[in-house]
C-alpha cells in the first residue's frame, strides 16, 4: 500500500509540474490581444509624445487610480514600441516573475511538498493567467502582496522563535508596503492588515512593537495624500461610481471569477470545509500560533470586512480589484491541500485534478478571445473604413476618465493619419446626433443601463438596435427623443 502511495504522490507531483508550467507559459501567449477599454487610458497615461508633468496634472491628479503602474509604463514606452504587444509583455513578465519568487520567498521550515504545492497554485492559477498581460497593476499588485506576505511570514516566524526581526527584514517588508500601496487600493488595504495582524503578535511576543508601529505610520503617511486625493475627488459635485451590485450576487460571481466553474467551486467549498475541520480539530489549541493559516485567514476575513464597510457608499464588489487578493486565497487553498495530503497522502491527488480544471477555464477563455475581438478596435474600423466618418459624438458621461485622456484613446485604433475628430457628447451640441450628418454616437462601457443613461440625459432614442462590438463597446444611431431628468 505504502508503494503504491508513493506512486500516485510522484505521478500527482509530476503531472502537477507539468500543468503549472504550461500555465506559466500561458502567460506570454496572449499578448497579441487587442486594448481593453481600461487598458487605453493606461496607455495614454503612459504615452511617450506626453511630458510626465502633462500627464501627472492633466490625468492623473484628475483620477482616482494609484499612479505607480502609469509611472513605470511610462518609463517603458520610452525603452519599446508603442505596440498592445510591448505592453502587454510588461504586465507579463512581472506576473512570470512572481512565480520563482513565491518559491524563493517561501519559509524555510516549509518542505519542499508545501512549497510546490503554493507555487503551482500560484503558475496554475487560471484567472492570474487571464490577467497576467493586461495593461493595469493587477499584475504589479499580485507580485507585491505575493512578497509582503511572505516577509510577514518569515518576520512572524523569527517572532516565534522569541527574536527581534533584523533592520534588514523590516525594512525589506516596509518598502514593498509602500510598492503595494501606491498600486492598487487592494493591494495597500492588504499590507496595513498584514502590518495590524504583525503588530498584534509583536504585542504577544512583546518585542518589535515600535518597529512595525513607526514603519507602518511611515507607510501611511506616504500613502495618506493620495488618499485624501481620492476622497476629495470622489466627494465633487457631479462625481460618479459603478453602478452597485448586490453583494451576494457580487460574491458568487467574484468566486467564479478567480476560482472557475460551479463545478470546481463546489469541490473547493468540500476542500476547504473538510481540510478546516481537521485542522481546527488537529490544531485546536495551537491554531493562533500557526501563521501559515492565520495570517492569510485575517487578510481575508478583515478585507472583506473592509470592503463590505466602504461598499456602502461605493461598491467595491469588482471580479478584478480580488486578483490582489488572490496570493492570500491561494496560499490558505495551499494550506488545506498540504494539511489533507500529510493526514492521508493519496489526496495529493486533489493538485493535479484542480490544475486541469483550470486548465479547461484557461482554453475557454482563450476560444472565447478569438471569437471577442476589442470592441474600440472594431467599432473604429467600421467607423472609419466601412462609414468613412470623420467626426462622430462620443458619450464621456461616465468613462470615468480625465478628458485630456479620451482624445488618444479613442484615436489609437483609427488608421494611421486618418482624419478623425472626437466631438465629447453634451445636452448643447445632442442634435448633432440626429440632424445633418447625423453624428454616430459612440459608447464606451456599454451596459444596458449606461445606454439607457445615455438615451434619458441626452434626449436621444435608438433610430435602429444599437451596433454592439464586444461587450465593453456600441455605436448608437440615434433619433430625437425627450430629456429626462433626474428627481
């Protein structure tokens, strides 16, 4: 019995091996998509004919995004060519790296088994893969929270052993804070949640409270402005948000999002359901000295708390603001497999049976990419080459982008040395859209509630059904319709 336990362990590490390293190729093979819609404002946020003090005063401190990823693209313009492929292999190459650093960065008490079973979580990941070119800091954040969680680990294990972390440790920790925090909104909530869960144990310990104290207050300072920034800007008249999804509708789609079908949902809510019964059994008086489980656990339940908190006033329910979660998911998902192989080793099955079904939601994506080409890119060629347009109306209503951005944007796919005037949609010039030329409008962000946003506040009606190009995209030939205000 014992021989042939050891055979399915080889067999499930080897095929697991295999599976992670095809999805860690993965992420170089789709760098010849098209520019998402978000994607277009970080390439003019980054656009290389711009001065950075152009850009810094007319874009960004117009904007609500953190500026560390425009900076560094900006800087990487300057090097390549301004291609969708150049930038996207950026996003890719950091999202590459962070696999091998995962495994460096690893504890040293870990085995080799925990840590190829979190590494291959993190190559396999299907949604990290899907996201991995995309030109934002998605990539950028999931490399930062990678790193600072693992330091936390490695500083609340020498805490452990009664010792102070060295300068070089915390400083270490500290500066990839501060990475983080001027990434992504998620990525900066996750650092002061590692730092409060370090500074819990460090008044336990009794040792390192002021360092992690003053370091994390020095973090904060740095990061507050922009924060202050970004309330002041959300806080003006006339200032827009997403429109709000429920929150249970919300997090079953985010869980779909990052961990696939319902069928592999449903296997992972047993997973985690048994491996945590066991391990609160196993561990039941030692769980709170176990920081490979409660370290990741409070980053995910305090989060979420977090964001159910500030849902109230803007929904931060988005699929892809959790990709910066996802290192915290993964390495508590890596925790229970580890923990259920040791207690019976034949279910170190369960790896290699997860990695192909993401596997499987990583060539779905890729069919449903061919067959969903950008919507800009398409609706400017017909624009463009079928209609031969050379002004149309564009409704900036609620791109959620600093007008000195849209101009760009809108002109990237159109033929080289085109003609093309982008005319910003307003309540005095709406007749442009129905009289004379009779002005295509061009929708950015078309849902079905924005068109209808569109229609109400502009007095406009659909002269025939809108033409759709990809979701995100939609010409609208309009008639005159009556304006309707908001009570």
């Amino acid at each position: 019995m014992k021989k042939i336990h050891k055979i399915i362990t080889v067999v499930s590490l080897a095929v697991s091996g295999v599976l992670a390293f095809y999805m860690f190729w993965q992420r170089f093979t789709l760098l010849h998509l098209g520019l998402l819609y978000d994607e277009l404002y970080s390439m003019a946020t980054a656009f290389p004919g711009f001065s950075w003090g152009y850009i810094w005063r007319e874009m960004l401190l117009k904007d609500v995004n953190l500026p560390l990823f425009n900076f560094i693209l900006y800087g990487w313009n300057h090097i390549f060519p301004l291609t969708a492929d150049y930038m996207h292999l950026l996003s890719a190459l950091v999202s590459a790296a962070t696999i091998p650093l995962v495994w460096f960065l690893a504890p040293k008490r870990w085995n080799l088994t925990q840590r190829f079973i979190f590494t291959a979580l993190m190559a396999g990941s299907f949604a990290l893969v899907q996201f991995a070119g995309i030109i934002r800091a998605y990539s950028f954040a999931v490399l930062a929270v990678s790193v600072l969680t693992l330091q936390a680990l490695s500083i609340l294990d020498v805490l452990f052993a009664h010792k102070n972390p060295s300068a070089k440790r915390w400083s270490a920790f500290f500066f990839t804070g501060l990475f983080a925090a001027y990434l992504h909104y998620f990525s900066s909530a996750l650092f002061f949640i590692t730092a409060l869960i370090i500074f819990i144990y460090t008044c336990y310990f009794k040792t390192g409270r002021k360092t992690i104290f003053l370091g994390t207050a020095t973090v904060f300072a740095c990061w507050l402005p922009w924060v202050y920034h970004t309330v002041r800007l959300m806080s003006a008249p006339g200032s827009s948000w997403w429109y709000t999804t429920p929150p249970v509708q919300a997090s079953f789609e985010i869980a779909q999002f990052l961990f696939g079908s319902n069928l592999i949902l449903g296997g992972l809510i047993i997973l985690i359901v048994v491996a945590g019964t066991s391990i609160l059994f196993t561990y039941k008086k030692t769980l709170l000295l176990r920081p490979d489980l409660v370290l990741p656990l409070g980053q995910t339940l305090i989060l979420l708390g977090v964001i159910t908190l500030v849902s109230h006033k803007y929904n931060l329910w988005m699929d892809r603001y959790f990709l910066a979660a996802l290192p915290s998911f993964l390495l508590l998902l890596s925790d229970a497999l580890f923990h259920l192989q040791e207690r019976h080793r034949i279910l170190i099955i369960l790896l290699p049976l997860l990695l192909t079904g993401w596997v499987g939601e990583h060539w779905e994506f890729v069919h449903n990419a061919r067959h969903e080409p950008t919507g800009l890119k398409n609706a400017l060629a017909y624009l463009t080459q079928t209609e031969k347009r050379h002004t149309i109306l564009v409704d900036t209503a609620k791109t959620g982008y600093p007008p000195a951005a849209l101009n760009l944007m809108y002109t990237f796919y159109a033929p080289k040395d085109y003609p093309l005037t982008i005319i910003p949609l307003t309540e005095q010039n709406r007749e442009l859209a129905f009289t004379g030329e009779k002005l295509p409008v061009l929708i950015p962000v078309c849902s079905v509630q924005h068109l209808i946003f569109t229609e109400t506040t502009y007095g406009l009606e659909e002269a025939q059904e809108p033409l759709i190009f990809a979701p995100d995209i939609c010409v609208l030939s309009a008639k005159e319709g009556k304006i309707i205000q908001d009570d």
